[in-house]
C-alpha cells in the first residue's frame, strides 16, 4: 500500500491490464521462490510503527505532511489520515543485539519527532486507538491527500455500495455505520517483520498463526473507541468491519473478508498464499507500474489484503520472504513494544520445529478462535492449546500457557543468536507484565474507571490520556506504571 502511484480513478481497461500481469507474475513468482536456497542467509527483523499526532489538548491534529517536511526523513511516512504517521524502521541482524538496535534508532527519531512536533502545537502517541478520537475526526477532510488513499476509499466505498458498519460488543456496546474508510485509521500497529528462508516459510508461518493469539493476549492497547469501552485490543475488531466491503445477504455464502486470520494451515510454502490473494480477492487497487517493474502489481495487490499475519515477497536485491505481524498494537513504550517483537519472533523460531505435532492437535478454526478471544478478553482470555497425551481440546487460561512457554521462547531467540543479555532483559518485561497482569489496556480502563467516579466519561478519557502521555515519555515499561 506504501507504493507510489497517481492515480485515484480507474477505468475497465485498467482492471483488465492489471490482471493479465497478476496472473503473469502469480506465475512467475512460483519459480522465483523455488529456487534452492532463495531467501536464505542470516535473519533479519525489521518494523513500522504508527502513530497518532494530538494538540494540547490531546484531540487529533492534522499535521502528518506539515511535520515530514519539517523532518526531512524518508522513512517517515503519511498514513492514511492526517492525525497519523508511520516510521519504517531499518531492517538488523538478528544475531546480536537486535531489539536494543532498533531502540536506539527508535528512540532518538522519537526524540527529535517531538521537539519538532512541538513548534506546531502537537504531541506524539503510539497508541492503538486514541482514547479521544470523535466521530468528526473520521471525516474524509482529516484523510491524506494522497492518490493512494483516495483511490482506496473511492474503490472500497464504490464496492460496499452502503455505509461501513461497525458493531462491537465488550464492557460496553458499540454500533456505528460510516461512509468512508477513514475509520479504519483510527487503528495503529507496531508491524513486526521476519525475513525466512523459503524452504522453511510453512512451518514458521504456521508457527507465527499459533503463537500470535498469546502475544496479542500481552499487548493490548487498545480497549475504547467513541469513548465506549470495547475489547482488550479494540482494533482486530474495528479494523476488520471498518473497511469490510462485503455486500450483506447477496448469497446464502459470503465471499471471505480482506482482513482475516487467513483461510487455514499452510501447506505449500509462501506461493500458496500469494495465489491465494489472486484468487480469492478481486485488485480494488488496479494501478498498472508505467516502468513495468518486477511484481509491482503482485506486491500492490498483496497490500490489499490485509491478513493479521502477511506474507512477504521482497523482489530486489536478490530478493526475499518476509513474515509480517500485523496484529499487535502501537505503544505502550519503545520497551513493550520489543518486548512483544521478541516474545512473537522467539516462539516462532522455537514452535516452528515441532509445528506439526502442533498442527495435528489444534485445527485451523481453533487458532483463529483464540486470536479472537485474546483480542477480547487480553489475560483473562482463555485458550485452546495443543498438549502431551491430548485426546480432546482443553481450554487453558493465557497466562499460564505463555509463562510455561517462556522458556521456549528464550529458546528461540538463542537459536537466532541473539545476546543472552538481551533475551534476559526482554523476557522480563514480559514475565513482569504476567505477575503485575498490566497491559497497556488493562492500565487505560483502571484509569478511566478512577477519573470516571468524579468526573465524565469524556474528562476521564482525556485525563487518563494525559497521564498516558507522560508515563510514555518516561519510558518505563507498562508493567510498573501507577
């Protein structure tokens, strides 16, 4: 999606032109990636986080183009509405050090972000939904003027043919409909990428399905939006209805959504879900590449099917495999946020050697339930794990299946060479969230509820921002936040 092109409008030729190279490089790429050896060598981990802009008063601000002029930064990039902005991080090594690298490159951008968003009024948060976001802030006036983001709401909106509808059901209960998608930028991630060897991608993709439901279960950040209080990490849910362009009641069945869990275990390498994404999803994107470049339109198209965890196909350089975490939310701090990309990566490696003993306990369907039910519930979900001995499924409460699996995911990590002072200190963010049982979203709502008994909903939800603010530019981990 961060592709450029300039465009907002497409006609039938369009479609048809795009298509004949969909199914041209679909093809192609088949023997690309079958090669021997393709995309093996060292690991690497790379990463993009999202982030809000907010005034004073903690009310989004639409400042995303004035502040990277002021930046001068290629990697920071416009999302798609104007009180959002993105950094790419730059792929490192796995071996060594890699979190504490991307901290110190984090951080001072952080650092120099602010004090130049501060000559225009505003404040930045990486948040995963913004607490004081209002529903006139999902205006087509707050989205990027940007081709890109305008062809995508023209084209979604144009399919849908109706409002987007949004209906979400936690502590509180929340139904909405909206016209356009810029709803679906009130969500911001931290997106975690692995390069892997293609000869492994099957087991370490299905290892990164089975294991993301427990991290996303560590990560929330994200339990209000339109001031209701929702679910533990708000924007699975949000995310998916927001830009959902299905029409309701066509047919006893219905097509699958852009944004899903996927359609089962992989069994045929990286190439299976990349046709998959040809076949089943119609190009709402149909920009053709005028330099006619290698995968252009494959890679576009991939962009626009938004599974939580998405295959990657780097064409240059040699090119390369990518597994991309999509599932995990912005904030609380540069801490939590490696935190969570070395518990992810770690069980991955791990997990991944044994994933079909894995497999054969837990069918695709149950994975995916407990993506959904960690999204709701956080550390107080309950999952369906594999186990020794099974002879049918158990349910187990989350917290006690990461912490038996710590030891795992440390394992891991060691297997990709990184420092063991750097697995100490980031399995111990995660082992002090587990014995404090304080997420991002766990802090927020205990907040709100403080500031709700003397004042209201909409006071509470700013205060409480406020005070989200400064422990984040603390930096301490969310675990001992007060």
């Amino acid at each position: 999606m961060g592709q450029f092109f300039n465009k907002d409008h497409f006609c039938r030729q369009d479609y048809i032109d795009f298509n004949f190279r969909l199914q041209s490089q679909i093809e192609k790429l088949r023997s690309v990636i079958e090669q021997p050896g393709f995309s093996a060598g060292p690991s690497t981990i790379g990463a993009e986080l999202e982030m809000y802009l907010v005034n004073g008063q903690g009310i989004p601000t639409a400042k995303n183009a004035q502040l990277i002029t002021l930046m001068d930064n290629q990697q920071l990039t416009e999302e798609l509405n104007q009180f959002n902005l993105e950094f790419n991080l730059s792929p490192v090594d796995a071996k060594g050090q890699p979190f504490a690298n991307m901290e110190n490159e984090l951080r001072p951008l952080l650092s120099k972000l602010q004090s130049t968003a501060t000559s225009l009024n505003t404040k930045i948060v990486p948040i995963g939904i913004l607490p004081t976001l209002q529903n006139a802030h999902l205006h087509r006036s707050y989205m990027s003027d940007l081709p890109r983001y305008r062809a995508l709401t023209n084209q979604l909106s144009a399919s849908k043919g109706e409002p987007f509808l949004v209906d979400i059901h936690g502590q509180d209960s929340l139904q909405m409909e909206c016209d356009e998608v810029t709803m679906e930028g009130a969500n911001t991630s931290f997106q975690v990428h692995l390069k892997v060897p293609a000869d492994r991608f099957s087991e370490l993709y299905n290892a990164a399905q089975l294991v993301t439901p427990l991290v996303l279960a560590m990560a929330g950040n994200s339990p209000t939006f339109m001031g209701q209080r929702l679910w533990q990490e708000t924007r699975i849910a949000l995310f998916k209805q927001s830009i959902d362009n299905r029409i309701r009641s066509l047919t006893e069945w219905r097509q699958p959504a852009r944004v899903s869990y996927g359609q089962g275990w992989v069994r045929d390498g990286a190439w299976e879900l990349f046709a998959e994404n040809v076949a089943l999803y119609p190009p709402i994107l149909p920009y053709v590449s005028p330099e006619n470049a290698d995968f252009a339109e494959l890679c576009l198209h991939n962009g626009t099917v938004w599974s939580w965890n998405r295959a990657v196909f780097e064409p240059n350089n040699g090119g390369h495999l990518r597994i991309e975490y999509r599932a995990f939310p912005a904030g609380p701090t540069v801490t939590d946020m490696m935190a969570n990309a070395a518990l992810a990566i770690g069980l991955t490696q791990s997990l991944s050697h044994n994933i079909q003993d894995y497999l054969s306990k837990l069918p695709f369907q149950y994975a995916e339930y407990n993506f959904y039910r960690t999204a709701q519930s956080g550390l107080n979900a309950k999952v369906l794990w594999p186990s020794k001995g099974q002879n049918q499924l158990v349910e187990h409460p989350v917290s006690e299946v990461i912490t038996k699996l710590l030891p795992l995911a440390a394992k891991g990590l060691t297997e990709l060479e990184v420092e063991s002072k750097e697995i100490d200190r980031l399995i111990a963010v995660i082992e002090d969230r587990l014995a404090t049982q304080q997420t991002g979203s766990v802090w927020q709502l205990d907040k709100l509820d403080e500031y709700e008994k003397d004042f209201s909903r909409e006071q509470a939800l700013s205060m409480m921002l406020k005070d989200y603010i400064n422990n984040m530019k603390c930096g301490n981990a969310v675990s001992s936040w007060q």
